[in-house]
C-alpha cells in the first residue's frame, strides 16, 4: 500500500482519485491530443500543451510507440496515431452488441430501397458512424464507420439528442452562437431544442440537404431498455430532394427498422416516450 493511501481514512467515503494511474492517464490524454486536424505532433508541443518536462512525454511517447499507438514520421521528430489506435478502435465497434445487432437491419434495408444505411451513435457534441452498408453505386461518399460529424448541425445527432432537456442543451453548447456548416444550421441552442423537439414528436427525421447540399437523410431514433435513445438509424439519398411518393414509403421503412432493433434491445413502447414539455420561453407551435 502507498504512503498515499495509508494516510487516507478508511471511512468508506474514498476519494474519487483514489485509484486513478497518473502515468496511464497522461498517456490516454496524449493519444486524445491527435485528430483529422492534428495529424503529428512534437514531442516539445506535447510538453507545453501539458506543462510536463520534455523527459517525461519522451517517455510516455517511447511507451505509446512501443506498443504501436504512435508512430514517428520519416524524420523521427513528429509523432502520429499509430495501427495499434485503428485496431483498438475497430475491435470496440465489433463488441457493440449495437453493431451486432443492427448491422443485418441495415442490410436488408439497403437491399430493399437501394440506398446507404447507417447506424449512428453521439458522443459528446459528434456523431459516430458505427455501422454501415452501402449498394453498389458509382457515388463516391465521404461517410464511412468511424466518421464524425457536428450533432447539432445534422438530422442524425437531431434524432441522438431527443432526450436533452434544454439546460442539458446548453451545458454542451454554452456558446451564443453555434457555428454554422450550411445555411440550415440552427443558430442558437433554442433553435436547435426546438427542431430536436419536433423531431421527436414526429418519431423522425427528415433532411434535404440540411448539412449537404446534394445529399437527403431519413432517420428514426433506437431506443433501449431504459426508453433512452443510443442510436439513430438513418438513410442516405443522394438527391437534393426527396420525391414526395417515396417520402412516405421511406420513412415507414426506416421507422420500422429502428423499431425492431429496439426491440431487440428489449425497448417497451410507452406512451410518455413521444411527449416532451418546450422550453419555457416559448409556446409550442
């Protein structure tokens, strides 16, 4: 036992750190540190972007490559995300029991309508792809398993948000304006509460061209046993524009599907689940 923990009172009311791996946890917040944006970093960067000596992020550098989550580059000065991260990440979206389950839901679907499925859950103020499946076209997508985009900007992370209440809303966008990727963006956070309460009271989504111009999204939310939405289950059209005739075929279908991967996550319909009060600084309309 540390010196640590032998000063601490064992009184049953232990710190929250109490086991907490300092050197682990720094690792962990160097890998967080990369993305699409940061591809490579210095070993100096990492040092004044954590206030730690350089010796102490050379070592947990030298262990992070070691084990294959960072690589250097040619030149041996900039580090990078290594395969060990892409395994890593891959053999979390294969224990989904999610993905298991709902990965032959969007098959039969694509092959039913023709069109790109996908399953997608939220972390934070991002969508995750997690599952998709897409028919042979000559449309290249930018969109495979693992993309993130902003929620609030997309009728996905709409459908992923349907649970928030307003202050949860704005606990995870504090700011005055949200930024805007299309002319659709909502552009306040009531704003966005209200399209998220619409969509719920709908039981759907639809989009034409809300984040991409050519590009039309249908989704319904995935429910477990706790009535809580943990993925939205959607399809991609590659149209400007939804023909009215197929709206309505469309959304049945995907409705249907999301409902039966909830069942299969032993969701139980109950009559509250669609009823949700607006914030008050507005009447619903």
């Amino acid at each position: 036992m540390s010196d640590r923990e032998q000063d601490m009172p064992d009184n049953g009311d232990e710190s929250a750190d109490r086991y907490n791996v300092p050197a682990l946890e720094r690792g962990l917040r160097v890998l967080g540190e990369f993305s699409r944006d940061t591809r490579t970093l210095t070993a100096p960067e990492l040092a004044r972007r954590f206030k730690l000596p350089r010796s102490t992020v050379f070592r947990l550098l030298a262990t992070l490559e070691g084990m294959g989550f960072v690589e250097r580059d040619e030149g041996g000065r900039d580090y990078r995300l290594g395969l060990a991260v892409l395994r890593l990440g891959f053999e979390y979206l294969a224990s989904l029991p999610l993905n298991e389950l709902g990965h032959p839901l969007l098959e039969r679907l694509s092959q039913d309508t023709g069109h790109a499925c996908n399953l997608i859950v939220r972390d934070g103020r991002s969508i995750v792809y997690v599952s998709r499946v897409s028919p042979p076209s000559p449309f290249v997508s930018a969109v495979s398993v693992g993309t993130r985009l902003p929620a609030h900007a997309t009728v996905l992370g709409r459908v992923l948000m349907a649970d928030l209440t307003l202050p949860e809303l704005r606990a995870l966008y504090p700011e005055t304006q949200l930024e805007a990727f299309s002319p659709s963006t909502p552009h306040t956070v009531t704003e966005l509460f209200d399209l998220v309460q619409g969509d719920r009271q709908r039981g759907y989504a639809v989009s034409e061209g809300f984040f991409e111009a050519n590009i039309s999204t249908i989704a319904a939310p995935v429910r477990d046993h706790s009535a809580r939405v943990v993925a939205a289950l959607g399809m991609t059209l590659n149209a400007s524009r939804i023909e009215g005739a197929q709206i309505e075929a469309l959304v049945a279908q995907v409705r249907a599907a999301a409902d039966r991967l909830s069942g299969l996550l032993n969701y139980a319909p109950r009559k509250a689940d669609n009823l949700v009060a607006l914030h008050p600084e507005r009447k619903a309309r």
